[in-house]
C-alpha cells in the first residue's frame, strides 16, 4: 500500500470546476492586482482568524519581514526566537538587519518560555514565537513575558491555519501575525502566497503601505516599501479553499487522533493542546532510530518527513552568530529523534492503520 507524505494534486481535482472557473474570471477581468479576490480573501481570512485586519502578500517569508519593519524592528536590535523552524523565521530577522538570538524548547517542541527570559536583554525588541506544527506556544505566558519587559510580539503562525489558544485563533494574540499559504499548508495557495494579521490600526496602516511599495496612492510614496502582493489569481484560488477549509482541519484532527490511538509507548506522541485547538499541520513523533524507522517505512511505500533535521542554530548561515553544538540541548535533542508521519487530510483509514503497523512492526523487531 503506497502512502504519500502529501497529495497536493488531489485536493486540485476535488474542486477542479470551481478553481479553474475562479481562475478564468480573473482572467477575462483584467483585474490581475489587489482586486476583488485578493479583498474577499482579506475579509475571509478576518472572519475566520476572528481578527480586525488582514493583509495578503507574497509569501509568509515576506509576512515576517513586512511585520518587523512596521514594528521599528532595525539594526541593533535583536529578536528571540527558536532554531527549530523552517528557515524563514530567522532569516526575516537578519534580513531587517537585527540578531536573531536563540531560546531552546521544551519537550512540546515550542519555544522555552524560561529560556526565553534568560535570553533578554537590554537589545532584545521583539518576542517570535513560531507555532510548530499547527500546536500553539504558551502564549499566555510569552503575552505575559512580553508586557513584564515592553517587548513586541510577532507570532510566526506559518503552520498554524486553523489552530487556537484560550479560545483566540493563532495570529490574533500578539502584536501581528503571519502565516505561509505555500502549497504544503492545511490552507493553500497554488504557489507561494501568505497573509499578515494585526487588531493594530497603526501597524494595519503600516504593513498595508509596506505590502505595495510604501504607496499611499499612485503618486504618493509615504515610505520605502516592498514589492508583495498577494495576486489575485492565488486569492481566487484560496478562495475557492476556503469553503472546505472546516473539513480539512476536522479529517486532518481525526487522523491525528487515529495515530494517538494505534501508536506503540516507543513512540512519543505530539502533544496535544489542553488550552486551545491543534491545528494538526504535522504529526511529528519522537522515537529512538529514528533514521532506520525512516528507511522501514520507505521500503514499504510509506513516505515521511523531518522538521527539522539540522537546527538553524548549527547552518552555516548562522555561523556569525557564535552558537557551537550544546547550546541548545533539548533542540539538538529533538533534531536527532523527530518524524513526521503522514497526516493530509486524503489518507484513508486503512492507510493510517498502515503506517502505524508497520511503525510498531519495527519497534518489535528491535526487541523493545
């Protein structure tokens, strides 16, 4: 039984009629830039995430950079943030030329809301938790945190469509959030594609200048700015998403229950939420052999995943930053022993009893 990691093409084919009628309408419109699509996105994306401004751009790596720059975030300052991410989180920071400084995790995966406040200093600006796999930081504690010592907070929401805290959706605690919309994503775009929100008017009309070149209007340039705008072709397609957007998170939930439920004790489970709703973007295990159990499952079919294999901390485009191995202990920890099994919401029920036989199947072999 073959079992893809994603299937990107089916979710085109189920709502095949609908996005390429979406697509034509754009077309024959002439009406290609921040236009009706991108604007019914925005309002969209505001309903669901339950917040007072969104803003489409380019691609989530342009969301955090755009949101930095409407915070004042510059040279000499510098952002916390975890090394166990995709690269976009730390680069964004260097790129608006600030440090990015390293805080380690705890055994959910999440940013260390403890090493956090070791890592403060009279440079830091700005909080960056990032949402790992869909499951949310303890933002009560970072919000805390942040007030105690005047910091900004950015929520690198990237995976995290769809998940909450408190009762509040992901990107809507801290001072502005941004999120990917790349085609990996629980809500996609056909392409590189991602969206700001804030409940902040003033950092609302910043990021909305930011987005288009720092334009006020067509002959009123208020401030340097940035080329990144959602176009409204992935606006018309994620629009057509959007609608069955409740259901993808709900069969992506069951699946990762399915998994809780079939899984050996050698296996250590995603934690789950107890103050909000997981987004289940990922279902990343910890285990012992990890890399064998990676090669087992690839002579069965079984495609996987790992995020992240080295941490951000140990690439050589951070070598400036003077981190050596042992730093970060339980982020080098987790590197060594995470997998991401399958969990897209076009697995079937036989699949997922699939994988876990088999997960469990090499575990006995190992005599454990």
């Amino acid at each position: 039984m073959k079992v893809p990691y994603v299937d990107i093409a089916e979710q085109f084919f189920e709502i095949e009629d609908q996005v390429m009628l979406a697509i034509q309408k754009v077309l024959s419109s002439g009406k290609y830039i921040l236009s009706e699509q991108v604007s019914l996105f925005e309002k969209n994306f505001r309903e669901f995430c339950q917040c007072k401004y969104s803003f489409g751009v380019a691609n989530g790596t342009d969301a955090l950079i755009i949101a930095m720059k409407a915070l004042g975030i510059q040279e000499g300052d510098e952002v916390i943030t975890p090394a166990n991410s995709w690269v976009s989180s730390t680069s964004s920071i260097a790129i608006c030329g600030a440090t990015p400084v390293f805080a380690d995790i705890g055994s959910d995966l999440q940013i260390s809301v403890q090493d956090i406040e070791k890592k403060i200093t009279s440079k830091t600006k700005a909080i960056m938790p990032v949402h790992l796999a869909g499951k949310m930081a303890n933002m009560k504690a970072i919000m805390a945190l942040a007030a105690k010592h005047h910091l900004f907070v950015i929520e690198d929401a990237a995976q995290a469509v769809g998940a909450s805290y408190e009762g509040q959706a992901a990107g809507t605690i801290g001072d502005i959030g941004c999120f990917s919309l790349h085609p990996l994503k629980n809500l996609n775009a056909a392409g590189d594609a991602g969206v700001i929100t804030t409940n902040n008017k003033a950092l609302a009309q910043k990021i909305a200048l930011l987005r288009q070149h720092g334009l006020a209007s067509r002959n009123d340039i208020q401030q340097w700015g940035y080329n990144s705008r959602l176009d409204e072709i992935q606006a018309a397609i994620l629009n057509c998403k959007f609608v069955g957007l409740p259901a993808v998170l709900e069969k992506r939930h069951a699946n990762a229950e399915l998994y809780r439920s079939l899984l050996c004790s050698e296996v250590v489970l995603p934690d789950k939420s107890i103050v909000g709703h997981d987004a289940n973007h990922l279902f990343v295990i910890q285990c012992k052999y990890r890399d064998e159990l990676k090669e087992y499952l690839k002579t069965y079919d079984i495609s996987s995943a790992i995020h992240y294999e080295v941490p951000i901390h140990l690439q050589p485009a951070a070598h400036y930053l003077g981190y050596k191995s042992g730093d970060l202990p339980e982020t080098e920890l987790s590197a060594l022993r995470i997998l991401s099994l399958p969990i897209h919401q076009h697995l079937t029920k036989a699949q997922i009893l699939f994988v876990a036989e088999k997960v469990n199947e090499f575990f006995k072999m190992k005599g454990l």
